[in-house]
C-alpha cells in the first residue's frame, strides 16, 4: 500500500458536486492499494499514519503526532499512486490491486485510524472526485509498505 500523506489545515472532497468528506487541521491521505497487498500492509500504514510526527511543537520542531494535537484524516483512494511509465508516456496501473481487493482494503485502514479515537472521512471509492486542501507547510510525506517489509525481511 501506498500513502501520500499531507499535513492540511483543511481538506475536502466533492463527488458530483457535493462534499463527501472533509478534514481540517489534520492529515489528507491519497491512498493506493497494489497488487498483493493485504491486511497487514492496511494495518501497518493506518499505524505509521497516527504516529508520524510531523506537527511542530512549541519549538517549531516535528514532535508531535496527529494523536497529540487532536487532528482529523480525509482518505481518499486514489490507485494513480501505482502508476507505472517505464514505457511510453502513458501511465499503465497494473500493480495496482482490482477494485474488489482494494476497496475492502482502504476501509480496514480507515477503520484503523477510526479505531485509534481520530475523526476520519472518506471520498468515495471508484468514484470521480474533487480534492481540495491547503497544505500545512508544506508537508508531504510518502509511506510505501514495500519499503517498511524490506527493512524488516518481510512481514511476519
């Protein structure tokens, strides 16, 4: 799974029009699912996603936590994030997971957060949406649970 994660002082997404979810100030989250990723990964990245200590303390250094200043998370799928072009130009989204794999996938993580006490709203999945946000910095993080499981030897 893979999880571009902005700190927002607000964030919203529209599907035809209207505004589905929202968050602010917290964390907007474009979340990927690829190929042969599963609950593991899911849980994995809803963790590092609360934990990430990327809010400044009084000191204008990253100490804390979106559990720390009490911040909300709008996740919005988005399998753009398995986007391959080694050839042409054109993206190709094979390692991308099917819808059917996926969309199961991004509710387990967000019911991880949800789990963890924090507001979370979603887009909707499949669909054709709208996102806005300002971004808090700016702060972009990206997580890849690829990564995490190769500096591990796997995940157990």
């Amino acid at each position: 799974m893979r999880a571009l994660i902005q700190r927002v002082s607000s964030a919203s997404v529209e599907v035809e029009g209207k505004v589905v979810g929202r968050s602010g100030p917290g964390l907007l989250v474009l979340l990927g699912v690829g190929q042969g990723d599963g609950e593991d990964e899911a849980m994995l990245l809803a963790d590092k996603t609360v934990g990430l200590r990327i809010f400044s303390d009084e000191a204008g250094r990253f100490n804390h936590s979106l559990l720390d200043v009490g911040g909300s998370v709008l996740v919005v799928s988005q399998f753009t994030l398995y986007a391959d072009l080694q050839r042409g130009r054109r993206p190709g989204f094979s390692q991308a997971a099917l819808p059917e794999v996926a969309a199961p996938l991004v509710e387990r993580y967000v019911a991880a957060i949800r789990a963890r006490g924090i507001t979370v709203e979603t887009g909707v999945f499949g669909a054709t949406m709208r996102v806005a946000l300002v971004n808090e910095g700016p702060v972009t993080i990206m997580l890849d649970s690829a990564a995490f499981n190769r500096s591990r030897g796997g995940m157990s």
